[in-house]
C-alpha cells in the first residue's frame, strides 16, 4: 500500500494524464485557428461563398476546442505550486520567464483578437476583420514557443548560474533561454505536428460528410485542402524532426540511445537503426534485433561512419559526473514511443497520399472503407503527437531538469500520496465530465455541417453573403 501512495508515483501519474489530457487541445487550437485564417482570406480574396461557409463552420470547432483548451491549462500551472513545489522553488526564476511572456504576451494577443473576430462580423471592415484572425493564429503559436522554450531549459539548461547559497538557479540570459538549440529544432516540428492533426480532423470531417453524399459544394474542397495540408505538414514534420534529433543527440544522448534500444556504443554499419529489439529484464544486454545498418549512424550525426554513444557507456560517464544512481530512462517506453510517433506519423501521410489519388481530377472514393478509413485520420494523428510528447518527457528522465535536477528532488515535501490520490481522483471526474461534454459539442457542430447562407443587401445595392454569426 506504501509504494501505490508514493507521492512521487503518483504526482508524476497527475502530471502526465493532466498534460496529456491538455494537449489533445492544444494542436487543435494552433492549426484550426490558422485553417480559418486561410479560409477567410480565401472568401476575402475570392469572394466565394464556400469558403466563408468554411470559416463559420470550422471557427465554430476552433471556438469550442479554444474554450477547452484555455480551462484545461490553467490547472497546469496550479500543479507546479501544489505536487512540485521544490522544482519550482529552485528553477522558477527562469521557467517562469518565459511562462509570463506567453500570459502577458501571446496569451493577451490571442484573447484579444479572438474576442474582436467574434463579434466583430458585419461590424469591423472585411480587411481589418481579416487581420484578427490572423493575429489570434499567430498568438496561438507565439504562446507555444514560449512554452516550448520553457520546456527546453529541462532538457538543455542554458542561461542561468547556479546559486549555492540560496539553492537554486538563477537567470542570467533570457535570450540564451529563448533561443535554446532544443527549443529552436522542437518548435517547427510540433507546430507542422499541429498542423498534421489539423489536417486530420478536417479530412475526417469532410470525409464523413461526403461519404453520405451532403454539403458537396464545401466538403469537397475541404477534403482535397486538408490532404494536401497534410502531405505538406508531413514532410516538414519529418525535416524538423531530423534537426530535432540532432539537437538531441548533442544535449541528451542517453534518449537517443534509449530511443534506440542501443547498449553499447556503436559506429558505421554497427550504428544501426532498430526496427524490434528485445533486452533483458534489467536493460543491459540486448537478446534480439531486427536492425538497418548504418541507418542510425546518419540520423544522428548526417554520416555513414558516426559514432553513437550507447546506454552502457553512458551509464559509466553519467555515474563519475552526477554519482552513483540509474540514469537511463524506462527503455521499453522511451523505444516503443518513439515508434508509435514514426509509425502513426507515416501511417496518415500515407492515408492522405492515397486520399490525393482517389481524389485525383475531381473523383471521389466509391467504396465505404474507403470514407471509413478517412475518417480516422484524426485519432491517428493525435495518437502520433501524444505519444511524441510521452518520448520527449519519458526520455528526459530520471531528470526533471536534465543535470541539474532529479524528478525525485522537485516533488513537494509536504504532499502526501493520499492528498495526490484524492486530486487524482477529483481531476479524473472532471476531465471525463469534460471531456464527454467536448467530444459531444464538436460532434454536434461537425455532423451539422456547415451554415446556409444568406444575402443581405449593403448600402450600395451589393449582395453580401452571410451565415450566422456565433
């Protein structure tokens, strides 16, 4: 009964389903937002009617998805004070930085001008309605490079002094935090991951209306935008992915090495890429793999003959420098995670591939499986991004400021385990009640469809197309 009341067990169990339960919201926000920005300017531009059509009906999600999202978080910040008091006491000074930069800034910015582009319809001038949106999408995604800086600093410390006396870190440069290597590389890659998941659920929901024939005139190019968006963040997620992979070669070796299921350190053809690997129970001996030769070598250092440092030795160096204790992170979840992320990853690129050529000189898929297999575009997607940010965290540990801090030393002292449980519990209850409730909203509002529109006349005799404002 003593270790399933482990206060931290089980503040690291909150912090993972609180944040994972968080980040089902948070891609959405980012790239649907930037989806309507793109279709507005569409209907700005061409004045077609489809395509305002669009902007309602997907702003509509974005809206519902947004509220979440924003409820969601706050309960983040609450945790850092509540289970991990002693992490906060000793790296606040810089990680709340850049925290306060994206309340004060991007947060503000985004607040701000999605309030003006809802009741702004019919109100403001097209152009200067336009820029709202725009601007609300590039709050959404200055605030996540904020928080990506934020998270950086834990896998690559930069910009700080340590202060013996007072037992903690210390700001020392804002800008080497802000332009922390790892936050540089991760940026691009979850914002084109933002962007796949984005895709996808316009490709579900185009494909669910299509395959029962309704709302053809908007579900159409909908579904052909979305697969191309999809294809395209794809590659770029693959690009930024290979400079994040370097980055972490260079500042956390030992992930890699686990990512790889790698136990001793290899070169050239012995730095192979592990398709399947099996250990032994205690993770240093590797007892079968299936392996591409040279495969890891060029992923990690963009040459044939590199040479890639194994766990084992790791394990040695990372002893003499920190002491005595286990650095190596859970292997079997660090490796398997990294290939759900791949796997998933390439699994809805290709689902959108194959979805361009059924789609090809205006066809449509004549086949049920087909639309069925469209429509699940979006878990696969949002599957690949979760498990992405599991490898991120799990491979960081058992450092919760990598180098400078265990995951053990910055839990709460005073917690107890029961008091961990009970907000556990209490958190568990309302995120399901949440969640029923945003899963039904979103359902209703897609299956829906989009907004009949209807013309008014404006002051110089035009016909100006209309839907209904929120």
């Amino acid at each position: 009964m003593h270790d399933l009341l482990d206060p931290l067990l089980l503040s690291r169990w909150q912090f993972g389903l609180t944040t994972i339960y968080h980040f089902l919201f948070v891609p959405l926000t980012i790239g649907v937002v930037t989806v309507v920005a793109i279709f507005q300017t569409c209907w700005y531009r061409t004045g077609k009617v489809h395509y305002l059509q669009l902007t309602h009906f997907f702003g509509k999600i974005f809206l519902i998805n947004f509220a979440m999202g924003v409820v969601t978080g706050i309960v983040q910040e609450f945790q850092f004070g509540m289970n991990w008091s002693d992490y906060s006491r000793f790296v606040g000074d810089i990680f709340g930085a850049p925290l306060a930069l994206e309340g004060l800034l991007a947060f503000f910015l985004e607040a701000t001008f999605i309030g003006l582009w809802i009741f702004g319809w019919d109100k403001l001038p097209k152009g200067l309605h336009l820029a709202t949106i725009w601007l609300t999408a590039a709050g959404s995604i200055l605030s996540a490079y904020f928080i990506i800086a934020a998270n950086a600093f834990m896998q690559n410390p930069v910009g700080y002094t340590l202060n013996p006396e007072r037992g903690r870190a210390e700001l020392t440069d804002i800008w080497a935090v802000l332009t922390n290597k790892v936050a540089l590389a991760a940026f691009p890659h979850t914002i084109f991951g933002a962007f796949m998941v984005s895709a996808g659920l316009i490709i579900t929901v185009a494909a669910w209306h299509l395959s029962r024939n309704q709302h053809l005139e908007t579900m159409r190019p909908a579904l052909k935008f979305s697969l191309w968006m999809m294809v395209v963040a794809g590659i770029g997620t693959v690009l930024s992915g290979d400079q994040l992979g370097l980055a972490m070669v260079q500042t956390q070796p030992m992930k890699m090495a686990a990512a790889e299921a790698l136990y001793k350190t290899s070169t050239g053809a012995d730095a192979s890429f592990s398709i399947f690997t099996l250990g032994t129970p205690d993770g240093v001996h590797e007892l079968f793999s299936i392996r591409v030769p040279y495969l890891l070598s060029f992923l990690s250092t963009h040459t044939l003959d590199g040479t890639v440092e194994g766990i084992n030795d790791l394990q040695a160096q990372y002893v003499q420098l920190y002491g005595p204790g286990d650095y190596t992170p859970t292997i079997w979840i660090t490796y398997w995670a990294f290939r759900w992320m791949i796997g998933l990853g390439m699994l809805h690129v290709l689902v959108a591939v194959v979805g361009l050529w059924l789609t090809r000189k205006g066809r449509m898929p004549k086949h049920q499986w087909q639309w069925k297999l469209a429509i699940w575009a979006m878990p696969l997607s949002l599957a690949a991004m979760i498990v992405g940010w599991i490898f991120t965290e799990m491979g960081r540990q058992p450092w919760i400021v990598f180098s400078l801090m265990k995951t053990a030393d910055g839990v709460s002292p005073n917690t107890t385990g029961l008091d961990v449980l009970i907000s556990i519990v209490a958190f568990t209850l309302v995120y399901g009640a949440l969640a029923v409730v945003e899963f039904k909203l979103i359902k209703r509002a897609a299956q829906k469809g989009p907004a009949p529109v209807e013309e008014h006349i404006d002051e110089e005799g035009k016909h100006i197309p209309v839907t209904t404002v929120y």
